[in-house]
C-alpha cells in the first residue's frame, strides 16, 4: 500500500466526493485507511463505563484506498504516487503530477488538423 499515517488524501468516489483529510490510521490487510472528518457515521450506544451518557456519538469509519487520491504538496493537486531510487541508492516517493515529472517523461505533441471552418472557406471557392 502505497499510502502513509499523515499524507493528505482528497476523496474521489462515494457519498465525500471532494473531501480532503488526512490519514489517521492505515489497514493494509483490508486496504482500508481511516481519514479524520471522512466517512462519518452515527452509533447508538447505551450508557457504559466507557461512554457514561450514552447517546449518538459519531466515528469515523475506514474507507477503501482505491476511492482516495494523495495530494502532491508542492502544487496541491491530486497525484499518483511512484516510487524511484535517488543517486545514492534510496527510495524516495515521487507524485506523478509533479510539474519535474511530467517534463522527464513528456512525449512531443502531436501536430494538430485544420479545424473545420477553414477547409469549408477553401471548398466552397472550388465551385
């Protein structure tokens, strides 16, 4: 699993769609992590020694990994996460949204067709 206790995730899919929050705890054998102010749902609970009142108390609830986007720090967008190995030998985590990224591994643009009013001026003269 590729994300960690303290990395800021937005939410992508599911009823806090747009969300952002950041991780509190990580479930890698379910896939799951437990965002602060994310999936919160409502428990009825009776009085006890551990919750004297009772009442509704609201928790929040693991969410799968697959409906979460980390947020890359520098340009605060959503991102993919990589990993690469620095000169030295280390592995450093690196966000494939990141503007250094894209320019190592951009392929030349693709030349463009003529749009679509400036071949009918030139069709229609023909006649």
């Amino acid at each position: 699993m590729k994300l960690a206790k303290g990395d800021k995730v937005t939410v992508i899919t599911g009823k806090d769609k747009g969300k952002t929050g950041t991780i509190s705890t990580v479930l890698p054998r379910t896939n799951q992590v437990v965002i602060e102010g994310i999936n919160i749902v409502k428990r009825h609970t009776k009085p006890s020694n551990k919750v004297p009142r009772g009442g509704i108390i609201e928790i929040a609830k693991p969410i799968n990994a697959s409906k979460l986007m980390v947020v890359d720090p520098t340009s605060g967008l959503p991102a993919r996460i990589g990993y690469q190995f620095a000169a030295d030998g280390t592995k450093e985590r690196i966000f494939k949204v990141s503007p250094n990224h894209q320019a190592a591994g951009k392929k030349p643009a693709k030349s463009t067709k003529p749009s679509k009013s400036a071949t009918a001026d030139t069709a229609g003269k023909g006649k």
